[in-house]
C-alpha cells in the first residue's frame, strides 16, 4: 500500500469567477507505476499521457486525428528523399533555453542509438538528420515516404539536459519540455509531484486549469482506490465493465475509440475468399453491434473501416452493416445456390461448399465469446463454422504464414494510415495478402495536399471489396468525478485533450 502523507495540495484551491461562473483551477490527477519520466524510454502508457502534457513532438493529432504542426512550424519535400522542416520558433524549453535544431538532432539521434525506445519504428525510413540552421533541419530517408509527418510525432527531448547520459536517474525523474504543463516540484520522499502552467507556451497564455498535482501510486489498483476517495479526479480505463469496478454514482464517463480495431481476416489467397461477394457476404452477416454489447458492454463503436470513426479521414463513420437477407442475395447475386441446405457453386469446373474455419486465440475469453457469436450469425445464413482455437505464439505464426482462412484478431493501429500497410501488397502486415491495381495506384499517388480525395477513394474501393472483415473500434473510458468541468475529449492519441480548460 502507498504510504499515508499530510499535505495540504488539496487545501490549495484558488477559485476564480470568468463571466460569474466560480470554478477551482486545480486538479488531480494519477501518476501509476512510475518507470521513468522520460518519454523516449517510459514503457509506461500512465506515464506517457502525463508526459504529453509537458513534452511536445514536431506533430501531433488534434481531436480529428488531423496532422497538426507543433514544434515545426513549415515542412516541404525537397526530393522524394529529402524533406526539410523549418522549426517553431516561439517554442521556449521550461527552464527558459531555447529550443532549436540541435535538440530535434539529439533526439533522433537518441532514438537511433537506444536498444528499445519505442519511436525506433518511426525513423527506421531516416537515414539521418542535418542542421541547416537553429531553425530548420533537413530529413534524409532512405526512401520515399509521402507519410513522414505522420511519423514524426515523437517527443523531443532538450539536448543540454539530456547529453551524455540519457538514463541518467536524476534527470529522469524530472522533465524539462516545451508543453503546457511544467514541474514546480517533484521528490522521491512526497507522492504528489506538482505541475504548473506554462504561461510562455507558445500555443497559450491563458489557462483555466492553473495547477495539476500528480498523485504517485505502486499499482492501478491503488489508482482505483485514490478514484474512488476522491483524492483524485481523473482516471482511465480498459475495463469494459467498469462500473462493477468503480460503480457509476458521482461519476462522469467519457467513452472514445482505442486503437484496438477488431476485424476479421479474410485469407483472399483461398479460392472462395477471394471473391469479394463472399467477404462482403460475411460483413453483412455479423452483428457488430450486437457484439458490442453483449461481450463489451457497450464499450465499442462500429466500424468496417480500419480508420478511427471520429477522423476527420473517415468518410462513412456510421456505416452499419448487419442485414441477412442482404447477405443471402449477395451471395444469390454472385451465382450462389441453396436447394440442398448448403451454398454451392461451381468455380473452374470444381464444386465449393460454403464453409469455414475461424482461427481464434484461446487465450482471450473474450475473443472466444466473440467467435460464438460469427458463427451463429453465419449459421442465419446457411454457413457452418468450425471454430479453431490455438495458443497465442501459434495463432500468430498462422496469421504471418497465411495458413488460415478466416481469423478473428484484435489490430493495433496507432495512426489512420496505418490502412495504407494493411493493403499494400508487399507489406508485412498485408495478413490477408489481398491485391488490387487499383488500390495500389491510389496509394501510390497520395501526398500531402490530396491525402483527403485519396483516402476517399481507398475507402470506397475497400467497402466494395471488403479486403478485412471489419467490426468495431473497442472503447477505453475516461472517468471523472461529478465536479471535473470543461472541454473533456479524449482521444485514444491523447486522452487529457484540451486539458488547459478543465477545472472543478
């Protein structure tokens, strides 16, 4: 257990009266199983959110999840290999240095030189950086990349902190950046750390939430507790029952799509998946929001698309697809015939009956509840599934070796371009190794003035085609006391968005 303090940070409450509404510009918020507070090498998702309130990456996402300039300020392709970024130059690092190419350098550099930072996969396309002068750098790849900016959305870190010794434990838990939110005070002896806000941030000078105390906790467990005492405000979580585990009285709940988009994989390299009459059929036929209910209780958001539903690049975020006698006549349409009970059809003078093995890891529970639920939708049709349950190392390897034809997994995807790799032909992660010239052709002309009308057109082409079975984006939830006010948006990128207009 966390031991027992007196502090009077609670007791700190400067209210103030804005168009005679009186509010506590104060918050708390909690700090869970600190590793370290440096954002290149924290493992920690806790950790990190908190992080992104003081350290700034040269993009980043708005609530659209539309790139947006940062600690750049301009960016354009000199050559398809050569891409230069003139840096923001209002930016100041907490202690008041400045804030120039050299730290942009250092922290590629940084990123480059460390075992397992996490950013290493956005800059493995970056041959190296160059100094053109404190305000601009020039970005060598090894090949073209009309995505780069989306990859450059790691934090930087200032070099004269940091040089010489990046796992440094001292400097470590501290943090000097160029966001918001800065530290007033942080010890190893007191488990509230304190931020204040950054009244030289170059986005804002006025802000409602004036003082944030980071409440330090050993496990997410003693987190809940501090939630429900109230000696915190704020708390995420992944449960998706988790008024069981909170209770619901006294509580604000803010849902929001995760990056965990659950689909199903069609192998197209089989004969019968690779018609898209088929695929569409199986889209059709599975109740997502049914799913959604009964195995997540409520906590997911429909989608065939594997693009976040509130991205500005989503084009049909509403698109409910469930409907048998719709997924009956496509498969009419396409020359299907049930006299005897069983679809059938004749494809290169071979006769095929409909139906399919779903590969499913038998480690989830929930995966399992969800399986159950495809192959009684699929038997509305007329469709037998036999599912196949294997361990996790197995399930992957299947997944990666194509020997499967359908498989029920969850994708992680971080960023709306991450559809790009899910459908090039050649890409790793292309696991239902599908092709279309015209896709490709697409994906090969965008940039970045057309990326709107090019994403546009992929998706249409997707809907028709139904590459991957698509059902729903699972939900995280944002929970807040009763008295938390403000702008509460958040977003699976950043779920303290707009957090300099909360109070209490």
């Amino acid at each position: 257990m966390r031991a027992s303090f007196n502090t009077d940070n609670k007791n700190t409450l400067n209210e103030n009266i804005i168009e005679n509404e009186v509010y506590v510009d104060t918050i708390n918020l909690p700090l869970i199983e600190v590793d370290t507070l440096n954002p290149l090498l924290t493992k920690n998702k806790h950790v990190a959110d908190i992080l992104k309130l003081i350290y700034e990456p040269l993009f980043d996402f708005d609530e659209k999840n539309k790139i947006e300039p940062k600690l750049a300020d301009e960016w354009n392709e000199r050559d398809e290999l050569v891409w230069i970024v003139k840096l923001n130059r209002e930016a100041m690092w907490h202690s008041y240095k400045e804030f120039s190419a050299e730290d942009v350098i250092f922290t590629y550099n940084a990123i480059e030189n460390s075992e397992d930072c996490i950013y290493k996969e956005n800059i493995k396309n970056i041959v190296s950086m160059e100094k053109i002068d404190d305000d601009a750098i020039q970005i060598n790849l090894a090949s073209k990349d009309q995505y780069l900016i989306y990859k450059l959305t790691f934090p930087i870190i200032p070099k004269y902190y940091f040089e010489g010794d990046l796992k440094n434990e001292i400097k470590n838990k501290n943090a000097v950046g160029t966001g918001p939110y800065k530290f007033e005070s942080a010890s190893e002896e007191n488990p509230v750390m304190t931020l204040v806000a950054n009244k030289n941030w170059w986005k804002q000078k006025d802000f409602k939430l004036s003082r944030i105390y980071l409440y330090k906790y050993a496990t997410y467990g003693e987190a809940i507790k501090g939630f429900k005492s109230t000696e915190v405000d704020v708390i995420s979580t992944t449960m998706s029952s988790w008024q069981k585990k909170f209770g619901a009285i006294g509580i604000n709940d803010y849902m929001y799509s995760s990056t965990a988009f659950e689909t199903i994989i069609p192998n197209t390299q089989n004969i019968v998946l690779s018609e898209s009459s088929v695929r569409r059929m199986i889209l059709t036929a599975v109740n997502a929001e049914n799913i959604i209910e009964y195995v997540y209780n409520g906590n997911g958001k429909v989608s065939d698309c594997p693009i976040q539903p509130n991205s500005y690049l989503n084009k049909n975020p509403e698109n409910k697809n469930y409907d048998i006698e719709k997924a009956k006549q496509l498969l009419i349409n396409a020359g299907w015939e049930n006299s005897t009970g069983k679809w059938q059809k004749v494809i290169n003078g071979k006769k095929y009956v409909l139906s399919f093995d779903l590969l499913v890891n038998s480690d989830n529970e929930e995966k399992l509840n969800v399986a159950d639920l495809i192959k009684e939708n699929l038997k509305e049709v007329g469709i037998d599934v036999k599912i196949i349950k294997v361990k996790s190392a197995e399930f992957n390897k299947r997944i990666l070796s194509g020997k499967f034809e359908l498989a029920l997994t969850t994708l992680n995807l971080d960023m709306d371009i991450d559809l790009i790799e899910l459908l090039s032909y050649n890409n790793e992660k292309n696991y239902a190794k599908y092709n279309n010239d015209l896709l490709s052709k697409e994906i090969l002309e965008i940039n970045k003035d057309n990326i709107e009308s090019k994403m546009k057109n992929i998706q249409e082409i997707y809907r028709n085609e139904a590459p991957y079975i698509g059902m729903y984006y699972k939900c995280n939830n944002l929970l807040t006391n009763k008295s938390v006010k403000g702008n509460i948006n958040p977003t699976a990128w950043n779920i303290y968005h707009d957090i300099t207009s909360w109070c209490k």
